[in-house]
C-alpha cells in the first residue's frame, strides 16, 4: 500500500509532471530503507561513558583508554586503561591490537596529551584516535567508521585523528593535532 504522505511527496517533487506508478514506488522504498536499522548498530556500554568520565578526572594519573568493538559487533567496550606516560607504550599497545583469531585489529582511544607551550606553560588536551589498520577486513572498517563519530560524540571529544598506519600516530602527529599546531 501506498504511504499517502510519501506519495504526495512523491509527487509533488515533480510539479506539472505526472509521476508514473513504477517511480511513486521506489521513492517509499528508498525512504523506508533510512528508516531501517543498520544490520550493524553498535551500542556504546555505559563503562565506556564511565571509563572516560574517570580518565578526564583522573588529572594525568590515567594516560589513556582504549576502546574495541566487541567480536559480535553489537557494542563498544573498554579494551584496557594505561597508565604509563611513555606514549610508546601506547603507540605501540594501539598499533600491537588482535582479533580474537590473532590478527591486526582496529580500535579507538583517548589519549591525554601534555605538552608546554613557551611562555604559556603546560597544556593537557585529550585526543581520540581512530586506529583501522590498512589490512583491516572490509566489514570491520566500515562498522568502525560507521560508529566513530557516535563514539568521539558520546565522550564529547573535539580533537581527533584517523589513523591507518603506525606513522600516522607518531607523538610528533599528535602533539602538533593536540596543540593546533603550536607545539
């Protein structure tokens, strides 16, 4: 049956045209598909929320959190918490990531930048890092894009990097996106 609505949206997209049946019924179709659930609909679990809410209080104490969605693709989860100030550390536990079946996996995570700005003094800034490896399988790359503004919006994080190689998250990239490039 013809949504009524739909079909006078239809038609009147077309002024002083007549509208046959067969492009009245796509339209419908095209709009009931936005209206449709993606297959994929990755919710973020409230440690998360939690987690971050703790790290952004922590004043330094915990250096960053790394976030994976989980193996049946319903959910962001906590990954682990860091607290060494060697953003190697990081660097390299983010980029080191496995799947379950131990290959290279994407992640998220926030990591609290402090850097010095001469004549300004110390600055912190918290930045979110999305890390799909080029070698990353179709599907996942498209669910971590799919849910990465939905996470970073969620954490209320302003300042981000997309990553896709270990170079692209060297500490000289960081700092220069955490401090607009003032450091």
């Amino acid at each position: 049956m013809q949504h009524p609505v739909l079909t006078m949206i239809s038609r009147s997209s077309h002024p002083g045209k007549s509208v046959g049946s067969r492009a009245r019924n796509r339209f419908p179709l095209t709009f009931h598909h936005l209206l449709t659930p993606a297959p994929y609909s990755v919710q973020i679990q409230d440690d998360c929320i939690t987690a971050f809410q703790d790290f952004s209080r922590s004043h330094g104490k915990t250096k960053y959190i790394i976030y994976k969605i989980a193996d049946d693709k319903k959910s962001v989860v906590v990954d682990s918490v860091g607290k060494d100030q060697d953003y190697e550390v990081f660097r390299n536990e983010l980029a080191d990531a496995k799947d379950s079946q131990g290959r290279v996996a994407p992640r998220y995570a926030v990591y609290d930048v402090e850097y010095e700005l001469p004549g300004e003094g110390k600055r912190s800034k918290i930045i979110f890092i999305s890390w799909v490896p080029s070698e990353t399988p179709t599907l996942w790359s498209m669910i971590y894009a799919s849910t990465r503004e939905v996470l970073k919006n969620a954490l209320n994080v302003v300042t981000s990097i997309h990553a896709d190689d270990k170079s692209d998250i060297e500490w000289k990239t960081v700092l220069k996106e955490a401090s607009g490039g003032k450091a």
